[in-house]
C-alpha cells in the first residue's frame, strides 16, 4: 500500500450503469449527459428506445416508445412497438458487473417464438433504413468490442493496485448530493418481478413483524 494511495470505492445501485461509464454513453463527467433524466421529467423527448430498460420511473405522455427486451415488465407496458428480445440465457454476449468486471456469458438454450437475439434486431433495423454495408455477424461484435473498449480487453480481470498505480490515474469529484433509494430487495429488476420464487419470498418478507433487528 502507497500512503499516497486514497481509495473510494463506489458501489452503483445498477450493473449496467457501469458498463454505459465505460462505453461512453453515460459521460463520468457533469454535462449536457447528466440532464437526460431532467430533460425526460420535463417532456424533451419525442422518441425513447428502451434496450431492456424497465426501471425508467416516468409517465408517458407524447413520446413515441420503441421497447426492445425479454420479459414484458415496465418498459412494455407503455411502449408503442415492443421488439421482444432474447433473454441473457438465450445468447452469447459479454456483461459488465458492479466492480466493472467483464464476463462472458454463453447461452443456455435458444430464443422461443418470433424473440431474436439483440444484435440480430439491430441488423434488421440497419437493413430496414437502407444500409446494407455494416451488417454485421455476432463474432466481428465481439473482436470490435474487445478492440475499442479499453475496459473489455481481458475478459475477468480487474487490475491490480500496482497496475492502477503505475497508470497514475487522477479523478476530478463533483461535489453534488448522493441520493440512496429503497430497494424492493426482491422486486429490484425485470427478471425478479417475474419470478414466481421471488415473488413468494416478497410476499413472506412483507409479512415479518418487525422487531426492531430486521434491515
């Protein structure tokens, strides 16, 4: 340990709010990128594509919404077109978890129905709008994921401290309140909410009595 090593450890409440810091689609930095949930409270949009996106604490009112995903949860539910998607288990991919580790994830079995496996609903669209050039397969994804993102180079592996030392890294913080929601422990995302499992022990935790030790 460095003594000029000062460590802070931030846990997001969303796996996936990792992975949009590191692709870049969520700026680290306090901007224009920030102003997406007030631009969304405030009705600035005209269009919203949900990508497996169901915890979205908004009500619709004009926006015209595309939602593409497995389950059907929150996000189906105020959509104008719904592009069912495979489930995780139903396709090959590589996920990002709360320490930003990626891990690759084979699929289990296949996609039921008229559902399709994410990037192949994106190929049809590209194709749709007349672009025929840049469709892609699955396994040329994959080799420019793994090339452009630093981040997903070495598949389950974070760095060491020394490595983290070595790169010098700085940060700049933004002093702003850190606002912690309650969590519905088994009722926090899509796949929970339609669990039969999950929502007994939902439905068993609400019937404790609090005594005073329960958390």
């Amino acid at each position: 340990m460095n003594k000029d090593w000062k460590a802070l450890n931030i846990l997001t409440q969303n796996a996936s709010t990792v992975g949009l810091l590191d692709l870049n689609i969520l700026s680290n930095q306090k901007g224009d990128d920030f102003s997406f949930f007030e631009n969304l409270e405030n009705r600035k949009f005209k269009f919203l594509y949900l990508l497996g996106s169901d915890n979205l604490d908004f009500k619709k009112d004009k926006e015209f919404i595309v939602y593409q995903g497995s389950h059907g949860d929150r996000g189906a539910e105020i959509a104008d077109i719904i592009l069912p998607s495979a489930a995780y288990t139903e396709q090959n991919g590589l996920y990002e978890n709360l320490e930003g580790r990626v891990q690759e994830c084979k699929k289990a079995s296949y996609p039921i129905g008229e559902s399709l496996e994410d990037w192949k609903i994106f190929n049809r669209i590209i194709k749709k709008i007349g672009i025929t050039e840049n469709l892609t397969n699955f396994d040329q994804l994959r080799k420019e994921v793994l090339n452009t993102i630093p981040n997903f180079s070495e598949i389950n592996h974070l760095p060491s401290l020394s490595e983290i030392l070595n790169k010098n890294i700085q940060s700049n913080f933004i002093s702003e309140d850190v606002s912690i929601r309650e969590l519905d422990y088994y009722y926090t995302n899509f796949i929970s909410r339609a669990s039969k499992t999950m929502s007994e022990c939902r439905q068993i935790r609400q019937k404790i009595k609090k005594d005073g030790t329960n958390n």
